[in-house]
C-alpha cells in the first residue's frame, strides 16, 4: 500500500470518528494559519479509578495538519466529561445534577456546604474537578429528593445565614415541599380510581383530570352567586355538574366517581380532594367540630375548563348556588339517582337523564 493511500485511508478514519460541532475562520493554534477550524467531538475511551470508561471529548481539528488539539476551556470540559462519564457508571450524580440541585433551591455552593456541615468547597469541587465519595452523594440525593429534609437543615443554619438568603431558600423549599406534598397526594387519589377504570356509568365517561376538579373547586368558589360555599354543599355541586355534563354531552367533567352517603353524592377520595394544592379550602373551628369552606377572591382564569364546561358549571349555579346546606340536601334525595342508589354504593352516571336540572 502506498504511502498517499495509507494517509488518505487515516484521514477517513478520523473524519468518520468526530463529529463536528461548529466550525468558524480564526487562526488555528495548530499550524498558526487563518483558516476554518473545526469544534468536534471524539469518542474516546479510558481508565478512570481503574474503571473503564467511554465519553465524547471535545477537539479543535485543523484541517491543514490534520491534528486534534484543545484549548484550556475543552482541557478542563474535557476532564470534566470523563469524570462525569465515570460518576454515570457508578450510579453517582454528574457535576450538572449536583449544581441542578442548588439551582433547584436556588441556593450558593457555599452555603449549601454549611447547611450540610461540609468544607465551605466541598460542592465547588464536587460541580468541577473532583469526584464525590458515596456518603455524599447519598446526602446530595436525599436533599434532591426531599425538601421536607432541607427545610429542617435550613432551620438548623438560620443563625449562620443572612436573612435576604434564609428567606429566599425558605421560600424555594416551602415551594417544592408543596409540589412534592400534591404530586404524593395526585398519585394516591389516582391509585384509588384503578379500580373504577372501564366501568363508564362509575366515571361518567371521562378520565380522572385532577386539574379540572381543582378548577370546579375554584370556580365555584369564585362565584359571587354561590354562597355558604361548605363542604357538604359543595360535593353536590360537583356531581351536579358532572351529571349534567353527562347528559348534555354524554360525558362527566372531572372523571370523579360518586357514592351515595346519607347527605347526599360524594366524590371517592373526597377528604384528600380537599387538600390538593390550589383548592381555597379554610378550616374553620365550630365548637365540638370543624368545617371546611371554600372561598376565592379576586380576578382568575380556570386553564383546564372549556367554555362548554364553564357554561354547564354556571347553569348549576344559577339553579342550585344561593341554596343553604339542608335546600341541597333534600334536593338530592329527591333526585332518581339517590333514590335509586343502595346506601355507600357508587351512583351510576345512567341517572344523569332524569336530573331535576337541564
């Protein structure tokens, strides 16, 4: 094989090998020419605490000399991507999963290392050039995955922090705290609808949609034409409108299922419903018991609801919102469905064509 052949052959290899990110006019640092010099990436393979590991580096390529090399940028990307490819490896957190951690709380390098008790660089370290032993990443893991736990270091350190941080950390965990708290809560009231699956005359038809029963919560909340807006009262409503969404359109709103309880239709999972996040529920204390009211001032939108289901919301205010506790009640026991329904069975969306409203 000839000398040029053999060189053409090398050079094929190397284009077929990297893959080209960009490419720009400077001077090359290579050969020192102006010229278009290529950003690329290579699959490279080594050993890294005597694991094997494969990654992409990063790679200026010049063309004229047909050479890799790097700049200090990719020297240290570089390093950065080997270790991150050994951390993946391992089952550990790459360098951008632990920095997505402290953005998440919106929280400094340093004064996560003094809620944690470690090194003021321990985490500007771990987020560079250094890998974290296992005990760490198991902290780091914890922190991503529990914000009630941060929240009790971030009470620990208080005296340690400046009040403008305390505050704003406080804030950003109170905040994931919640979304944990209503993802826990979404998935537990939607594990007790399994059950309910395939059976249209339970579920009206239509799939559980937790965002729309949160927005027929708020909606009727909203309305100035509902008043003393109690739990009882508003169990009614909501199966009043998705009843007579079902025999308007063939098919319920929220995809709640009723039972039939001796005041009348409630949803399954009524009292986790209540503490979704978002839902204007008040506790309020009446002597031997306590109850709960919903309420909501102000302008707002309702983004899961369509017009069609805003209409229907308002028809069954118009006929049913300035009714008190006990009106709704007795209304109910009049209706064909209660009446028809075995006391704590599930109220059959079929009934829907006999409604006392239209």
């Amino acid at each position: 094989m000839s000398e040029e052949t053999k060189a053409r052959i090398e050079s094929e290899i190397i284009y077929m090998d990297m893959k080209i990110i960009k490419s720009e006019k400077r001077i090359c640092s290579c050969c020192m020419k102006e010229h278009e010099v290529k950003t690329v990436l290579v699959k490279e393979h080594a050993t890294f605490k005597n694991k094997a590991v494969d990654y992409e580096a990063s790679y200026l390529f010049c063309d004229l000399a047909e050479e890799f090399y790097m700049d200090e940028q990719q020297i240290q990307d570089n390093d950065i991507r080997l270790k991150d490819a050994y951390r993946k490896k391992e089952g550990l957190l790459t360098s951008s999963e632990i920095s997505g951690i402290r953005a998440k709380y919106g929280i400094s390098q340093s004064d996560l290392c003094l809620l944690l008790g470690w090194g003021g660089k321990t985490i500007t370290r771990y987020e560079s050039h250094q890998v974290q032993d296992k005990a760490h990443d198991t902290i780091l893991k914890k922190i991503d995955q529990d914000p009630e736990w941060f929240l009790s270091l971030l009470n620990g350190a208080k005296d340690h922090l400046s009040p403008e941080s305390y505050q704003k950390y406080l804030e950003n965990a109170t905040s994931l705290y919640e979304e944990d708290q209503d993802a826990y809560l979404r998935k537990a009231i939607e594990a007790s609808y399994a059950k309910f699956q395939g059976n249209d005359m339970f579920h009206g038809n239509a799939e559980l949609s937790l965002d729309k029963v949160v927005d027929v919560i708020r909606y009727f909340a909203a309305s100035m034409n509902v008043t003393g807006l109690y739990k009882v009262k508003l169990m009614k409503l909501m199966w009043y409108a998705d009843a007579l969404a079902y025999k308007r359109r063939g098919s319920a709103i929220t995809g709640l299922v009723y039972q039939a309880l001796p005041m009348g239709a409630v949803p399954v999972g009524h009292n986790s419903i209540i503490d979704l996040r978002d839902v204007p529920c008040e506790e309020v204390d009446m002597g031997e018991t306590n109850a709960y009211h919903f309420s909501l001032s102000g302008e707002w939108t309702f983004p899961a609801l369509s017009k069609e289901e805003k209409d229907i919301l308002d028809a069954v205010i118009e006929k049913l919102g300035k009714m008190s506790k006990n009106d709704i009640v007795n209304f109910m026991h009049n209706e064909q469905a209660y009446i028809e329904t075995a006391p704590r069975d599930i109220i059959q969306f079929k009934y829907a064509e006999s409604l006392q409203i239209q």
